[in-house]
C-alpha cells in the first residue's frame, strides 16, 4: 500500500476525495493546504500539516509519495522539494519549470490530465492497437470561455500540443501558426510529422461564460476516431429553442491519472508521462508562439 | 399565372457523375435538348455522352458548333472532364450561351482567367456547382446572418469524404506499373467516386476543395489572401502513383481579419459510416457554431445490409433544385448566381496555392 500526501487547495482535495474509493494500492495519509484555511477533510483520516513546508519537515515519514495540484512556479518549488527528500512526486500544473527535474533519482510524474479522459485514452488505444494504421491528421478544436483555469495562452496550448506529439509519437518537425487580429483569445497551429503526419488545431478562449466545446478527430491509413462533443450532447427543452447538454466523462482524467502514478511507483517503471514529455510540450509551444508572432514557419523544408 | 420562359439547355459533354445535367433536367424551368461534345473526342467519351442522350431521349450531336446552331440553346451545362471544363464553357459563352459547369473549375488558374473573362466579355451568368445550398450550410448562413454569434472572426471546416479511391495505399506489388490515373477515373465511374475525372491527375484538393472553400466564401463574403499548407498521400496507390494528395491541411487568412482553415481527405470508406464526417465551425465575437453538413439525416439500418451502404441517408436535400433556382433567379433578373465565374476562379486561385505550399513548405499568397 502506498501511502499519498496531497498538496492543494481545498477544493481539490474535495475532488481527489472522492476518488478514494477507486483506488488501488495507494491511500491518502497526509495534507498540507496551498491556501489558508484549507482542510484535507475529504481525503478522510489523514495527517493534515499546516503548510507544505511543514509536512516535509515534520511529517515526511507519515507518507511516501506526493501528489502536487499547484500553480506552475508552485509545484516545480515543492517538486524539488519532495524529490529531495526521495518521495516520488505527481506534479501539475506542468510546465518548464518542472522539466529541469527531470534528471532526479525519485519518480517524477507531471499531470498531464488530459492524456487520461476516457474518449482521449479510447483513441489512443485505437492508434496503438493499430486499428486506425498509420497515423495521419489529428483535428481538434478546443473553444473556451475567457480565462478558464489558465492564465495564459502558452498554459492554454501546451495540452493540445503535448496530445499531438504524444499520439503521433515524436515532436513535430515543422510548426506554423495564425492568430486573429480580431481576437486576442485565437489561435490556430498547424503541425507537421514525420511521415507526413500532421496536425491541425484551433484554440479560442472567447466563448461566452458558460460551457466548453473540444473536438477532436484523429484519421489514420485504415480508420478514424472521433472524440467529439458535437456527438455527445442531449438535449433539453425548457421553453424556446433546446439547450445541448454535454454528457460528463466524470473526474476518471484524475482517477487514471493518480492510478498510473500509483502504478509506476509500484511496478518500479517509468511512468507513462514523464519530464520528457513535458519539455518536448513546452518547447512546441515557444516554437508555437513564435510562429504567431513572426509568421514565419519554424523548421521543416524552410531552406530546401 | 404569368407565363415563364422554359430554358433551353445543351449539355456539353457528361463523362462522370452525371448530377449535374440531371439537376437541370429536374428543375422545371429547364428543359434539356441536346447532348452535344467534339469529334475528336475518344471513344468512351462518346459511348457515355450517347448513354445519357439515348436515356432522356434526346440526340448527341457530336460536334458542338452544329448544336449551338441548331437547337436554339439559352445554356449550356457543362460535365466532361476537368481539364475541358473552361474550354466548353468559354465557347458556350462566346456562343452567348449561360452556363453551368461542373467542379472543379480547371486544373490551370489560366483557363480560369479565361472563362472569367468570357462570361464578363459576353455577359452571360455562370454558376460553377456547389452545395452552398444544403439544409445545414444554409442554416449555418442563417445563423451567422442573425447576428447569433456576432462577427464572424474565424471558419474551419472539416471535409472527409470516406468514398475509397481504388487499391489502399502500399498495395502495388513490385514489378507491377503505377496506375493509369485516367484508367482508375473510368474504373470509379461504377460507383460515382469519379470526381476526378480526366487525363490529369488531381488531388482531393482539387476535386474537392471547391465545396468547403465555396461554404467559406459564402459565409465569410471574403476572399483568401494566403495560404499555408500540408499535403498528403495517406490512403489511396492512385494518389501515391500520380503524385497527388489524398489529404491536406490548410491555415487560411482571408480578408476582414477572417483566419479559417481546411482540412480534406478522401479518407476510405471503413473510417466513416456514411459520406464523411463533414462539420463547419465558427467562431464570433459572441459566441461559436457547430455545425454537421450532413443533416438533416434518417438512419437505417436492416440485416444482411451491404457493408459500403451509407447507415445514414441525407434528408430534405434540395441542393439540386435550389442551386437550379437560383441559376433561374439569375437568368430571370439579372442577379449573380451563388457561385460566379469570378468567385469559382478566386476558390480556384486559393486551390492551387494551397498545392504549392504544401509543395514549398512555405506560405503562399493567393492571386484574388
């Protein structure tokens, strides 16, 4: 049994909480708040230190691995921290600064949450079982209301472009990308693979305050998958036209997230996301932005 | 009731999918009453010009000058291969004739310029075919025209066709020759996948970049300034033997501050169970719009159905009969048609600098 600390706010607890049930060989053993006041009530009984320094000052034997839900500077600062201590660590939000952390000798795990909702890990099942042969063109469009859960562009496009390179298997070779003059929350990149893979993806974080949409197409030599909202709404009437409603795929993103850092510190493995990944996401995303902001295209045939 | 002028109409040769000279026909303010093309054309062109003439009843006149004189034609619709698309149709117009032609509009930006300036020069209508006018791309219209989602900022639209294209790709054993572009074009003519018609190879950019860049130049009112593209020959020998793509990307800056984006493929029929997954998205300054081309739809689904049968069928499709309307509309009022000849040329113009950036690497200007 391995035994978990979470580091976070409050309302995350609630959430980690109440994936306790489903977990499998790991428990909840001790919290420490990211903001005053918080309490890891909702993980049960568990040791609840008074801030993250405290817990890994006083209370490092009261745990053995670490789940960090904190702000990019945040979580690579406790990261270092936890991993000096040898506790493996499942870090996010990722970013640059945690991929410097790579080279520690305890496991380091950045969240990558959105490699595990399920339609996401249902197509990459179909792309490494070979159903869908080589990969060819994945589609996504992620529209959003203004500021949702990320403060900056780079934050908005860096899981787009890490689902690229992970579903294609390698970083792109060539990156452009357009913006609008019209709307600062737009941007369009459009990747180049090896073997003629490629990527298009459209972000616009100008939606009116309310839902989400994301939609994503992946079409391979011999198939296709859609994960796509647009076929997962119902509908309800309430007067007037009738409102889509999104059917929820839950929290089972942290669920199998959590499970997979539980896993590979178990079975003694690298984990299935790695600092690695994390570096080859951010620099895809510089190199993202630098096309926006140069139109210019980054690598590929440029010079040939 | 006021009395309606019925329009005369020749079909100038009809060598591929032949929906076009039956749109005409099923409209009733036309009437078709000759099938007409050139001597020198080969023999399967002849045979399928002849099967078309012999079902409506109508004669085949093999030589086109002749019929322009003898069978007092207003238009001309036009369908025989794509590389003899401007070719008939500027000598239909300089005829006087109006005309309909089948996409796409050329393989060659110059011929376009020519037939443009032939409808201008003779001042006929020209309406090149589309599907601006299917169920969802009219709602998708309407929508934005109501103001629902504010200005229009940003269009992507996702066009898969799941039709196959002849063996799959990596099939030709060693030894064996590539395959005759024009030979597989014939062969496909059994199951309508014979868009592509013709002696000249052509990508699914050029066959079928017409419609989606037709719904964005329809719903934007803008021409596209520059172009980045990829190109692909993902799925299909034919494709990879001719050196043309199966699949493409392409980023498009469009005038007003407009960005899109296109993404093609003739995908294969096991990747989708009907058509092709076909949506059209937009993006305002209020709000954003999901659209899929293919609905309305009614679903069926029966035991021991063949396998390649579309599960969904497209409903309320008045496509044809609008596109006909409208082309009425025009003759009757002098109004441009929903696709002219200076727009097909522009969407043209936009094609062929989509090909070459996926060639370069490199953005490309459009020449609009």
């Amino acid at each position: 049994m391995i035994r978990l600390a979470l580091i976070s706010s409050a309302e995350t607890a609630q959430a980690y909480g109440a994936l306790s049930t489903r977990l499998h060989r790991a428990a909840w053993t001790a919290f420490a708040p990211l903001d005053s006041g918080g309490s890891g009530q909702a993980l049960g009984q568990v040791t609840e230190a008074t801030s993250a320094e405290e817990l890994f000052t006083n209370q490092a034997d009261v745990f053995d691995a670490v789940v960090i839900a904190a702000d990019q500077a945040t979580a690579g600062r406790l990261a270092k921290a936890a991993s000096s201590l040898g506790k493996p660590v499942l870090a996010g939000a990722a970013g640059s600064n945690l991929t410097a952390l790579g080279q520690a000798d305890s496991l380091l795990m950045p969240a990558h949450p959105w490699r595990f909702l399920p339609s996401i890990q249902s197509v990459k099942r179909s792309i490494d079982s070979g159903k869908l042969g080589q990969a060819g063109l994945l589609r996504i469009h992620r529209w959003l209301p203004p500021g949702a859960d990320v403060e900056s562009q780079a934050e908005r496009i860096l899981p787009d472009a890490d689902l690229a390179c992970w579903l294609f298997g390698s970083a792109p070779e060539s990156v452009w990308s357009l913006q609008s003059a019209a709307n600062p929350g737009y941007i369009q990149f459009h990747l180049g693979f090896a073997n003629d893979g490629m990527a298009m993806i459209d972000i616009a974080a100008s939606l009116p305050s309310g839902g989400d949409y994301f939609s994503l197409t992946m079409i391979g030599g011999t198939g296709a998958a859609y994960a796509d909202d647009h076929h997962n709404m119902n509908l309800l009437y309430s007067g007037g036209q009738p409102n889509a409603i999104r059917t929820s795929q839950g929290r089972a993103d942290l669920a199998g997230q959590l499970q997979e850092f539980v896993d590979a510190i178990s079975e003694q493995r690298e984990p299935s996301v790695t600092p690695t990944d994390t570096a080859t996401a951010v620099a895809v995303v510089e190199q993202i932005l630098e096309s926006a902001d140069n139109r210019q295209v980054i690598g590929g045939k440029e010079g040939n | 009731m006021a009395e309606t002028k019925t329009f005369r109409a020749g079909v100038f040769s009809v060598v591929k999918h032949c929906y076009l000279p039956r749109a005409v026909a099923a409209h009733p303010r036309f009437e078709l009453v000759v099938v007409t093309d050139d001597a020198d054309q080969p023999d399967w062109v002849h045979e399928r010009n002849q099967k078309f003439a012999d079902e409506f009843g109508i004669p085949y006149v093999r030589d086109v000058a002749k019929a322009i004189a003898e069978y007092d034609l207003d238009m001309a619709a036009v369908s025989p291969e794509a590389e003899r698309h401007c070719d008939l149709a500027v000598r239909a117009a300089d005829a006087g004739l109006h005309v309909i032609a089948d996409k796409p509009m050329s393989t060659r930006l110059s011929e376009c310029d020519r037939l443009v300036e032939a409808v201008q020069r003779n001042d006929v209508k020209f309406l090149l075919w589309n599907r601006n006018y299917l169920p969802a791309v009219v709602q998708t219209k309407e929508a934005i025209d109501s103001g629902a989602i504010g200005e229009l900022q940003a269009i992507h639209v996702d066009f898969y066709f799941s039709k196959n294209a002849g063996p799959p790709k990596g099939s030709r054993a060693e030894g064996d020759p590539p395959i005759n572009w024009l030979d597989r074009q014939m062969e496909a003519h059994a199951d309508g996948s014979d868009g592509g018609v013709g002696k000249e190879a052509m990508g699914e950019l050029e066959i079928e970049g017409i419609y989606p860049l037709g719904y964005i130049h329809m719903l934007t009112g803008q021409n596209v300034q520059r172009v980045f593209a990829r190109t692909a020959t993902h799925f299909h020998q034919a494709n990879v033997d001719n050196d043309v793509d199966d699949l493409a990307t392409v980023s498009l800056e469009l005038g007003g501050g407009v960005v899109g984006s296109l993404c093609i493929g003739r995908i294969g029929a096991a990747s989708h169970p009907d058509i092709g997954e076909i949506k059209i998205h937009v993006i305002g300054s209020e709000g954003g719009l999901v659209i899929t081309e293919a609905r309305p739809e009614v679903s069926i689904y029966y035991r021991d159905q063949p396998p390649l049968e579309f599960k969904n069928e497209r409903i309320a499709n008045e496509n044809d009969f609008l596109l006909m309307d409208d082309f009425a509309r025009a003759l009757d009022t002098g109004s441009e048609p929903i696709l002219n000849a200076k727009a097909g040329r522009d969407i043209a113009a936009t094609v062929f600098a989509a090909v070459e950036s996926g060639k370069t690497g490199q953005p490309v200007e459009v020449d609009c």
